[in-house]
C-alpha cells in the first residue's frame, strides 16, 4: 500500500467519523429537553379516631379575600412560623369580610387544627383552589389567635392532605 492510498483511506474514515459524531450531536442538540415531574406537596394519608395531626403534617393555602395588599403573604408566614408547611398563595376569586376555610369535611382533623388558629373563622363549603387546606382572609381580619394550637386528635376516621417528608 502507498504512501497516498494510506492517507487517503485514513482521511475517508476520519471524515466518516467526523460526520457520525456531526449526525449524533445534531440529534441531541435538537432533542426536547426532559421535563421535570412536579413532586407532590402533600399526599392523602388516613388517620385513625384517636390519632393525631400536628402542624408540621399540615399544608395551607392562604388567600387573600380583602383589599389589603400582601395580606394572604403575611399570613402564610405567621402560619409557617408556627410550623404549617406553605401551600398556594393568591388572590381569593371572591371577596369576603370574614375569615374561611374552605372544606367540605368540617370535622377533618386538619381543618380544625387550622381553624384553631384563627379568630373567628369559619369552615364553608369550597372548591379546592388551592394544595391542603384552603384559607381565605377577609377584611376583618387583623391577626391570628395568640395561643397557639400545636396538634389534634382526630374524633372519628378521617383522610387528610399530608405533607410529604413528614413523619
């Protein structure tokens, strides 16, 4: 074999190579990026007559139903200082004068370990616009209650939203 036939067989495979790799990197340069899954917040978890709910279990959606700017902000920091897990937060679609949990399970464990933290708050009837349980702040509120409610024990079998990595 001559000199000029090798280099020439040895330019023909390195140009193969050089467009197999161009083919390859085309193909994952123009792939779709993968999407991340969107991890659950909170998972539906049964709790016995007698067992107990705690804060840190418990994930709240606060919204603003008033006219004051920030209120359903602040209000979720009060809650997730006193070791509620945060849930959505926004503008309720229809405004309100008092304080509401939106639940269609009154006697849930989860939603009266939130009501005990607010004066005056009532469990309606409510879509689910939001991950746990579902507060809507309405012009009369001013602050939550100073005593603090760390837990709850369920009176009857019951499922909440609980949040996931909680023990």
């Amino acid at each position: 074999m001559t000199g000029a036939l090798k280099s020439a067989l040895t330019l023909a495979v390195l140009a193969a190579l050089v467009l197999v790799a161009a083919v390859w990197g085309w193909g994952a340069l123009t792939e779709p990026l993968p999407e991340d899954e969107p991890v659950a917040i909170c998972e539906p978890t049964d709790v016995a007559a007698g067992g107990e709910v705690r804060r840190d279990q418990v994930v709240v959606s606060v919204f603003n139903g008033s006219k004051r700017s920030g209120l359903a902000g602040s209000t979720m920091a009060e809650l997730a200082e006193r070791g509620f897990v945060e849930g959505d937060v926004g503008d309720a679609p229809l405004p309100t004068a008092t304080t509401q949990i939106w639940s269609s399970e009154p006697t849930n464990p989860a939603v009266l370990l939130v009501q005990k933290q607010f004066k005056k708050a009532k469990i309606v009837p409510g879509d689910p616009i939001g991950d746990g349980i579902v507060v809507v702040v309405g012009e009369k509120f001013k602050a939550l209650k100073g005593k603090q409610v760390e837990s709850v024990l369920a009176e009857a079998d019951a499922t909440y939203c609980r949040a996931t990595g909680s023990e």
